[in-house]
C-alpha cells in the first residue's frame, strides 16, 4: 500500500490534530515504512498457530453456579451497634 500525504491529510483532520509540511511527510514515511512491515508480516506462514485470545495463555475458570442459603436479617443485625427496623443505621454524613 503506497501512503500519501493526502491520506495523512484525512487522518489528521478525522483525529482533529495539525500538522505543519514537513509534519505529514514525516508521518506519511511512518506510515508508509508500518504498512510495509505489516506486509512482511502477511508473508509467515501461521497455518499451524492457533488462534488465541491474550498472549499469556491465561483463560477463565469457571465454576458452578448454585444458590445457598444466606443468613437471615437478624444474624446479619445481630452485631450492627445501631438499627433501624430491618437496615443498619448510619450517621449522616452529608450537610444539608
């Protein structure tokens, strides 16, 4: 693929960046020397890698999802040094 500066021009008006002459030249021979390594890279062989989703070979474990009971409102209140009908009272912290 041959970058030009026009395509240069375009990115920088859609990224809402300035550039000065020698600014898009430069960055259109980046682009230009990116697009030719990404072109070497077409070029492997990769038929026999498979397809990943990070790097480091880590996934998820999942476990089963089964309900169990929970405590009931007077052993979650038991020890609450302040109630308030079946809820914790706190103090106010916020200033009228």
């Amino acid at each position: 693929m041959n970058f030009t500066d026009e395509n240069t021009k375009k990115l920088l008006i859609l990224a809402k960046l300035s550039a000065n002459t020698q600014e898009v030249k430069a960055l259109t021979s980046s682009c230009n020397e990116i697009f030719s390594y990404m072109e070497k890279l077409n070029e492997l062989d990769v038929s026999s890698v498979k397809p990943m989703q990070h790097v480091h070979g880590s996934s998820n474990i999942y476990r089963e999802d089964t309900p169990i009971k929970s405590m009931n409102t007077d052993l979650g209140l038991q020890n609450a040094p302040n109630k308030a009908g079946d809820y914790i009272s706190v103090p106010l912290i916020i200033e009228e």
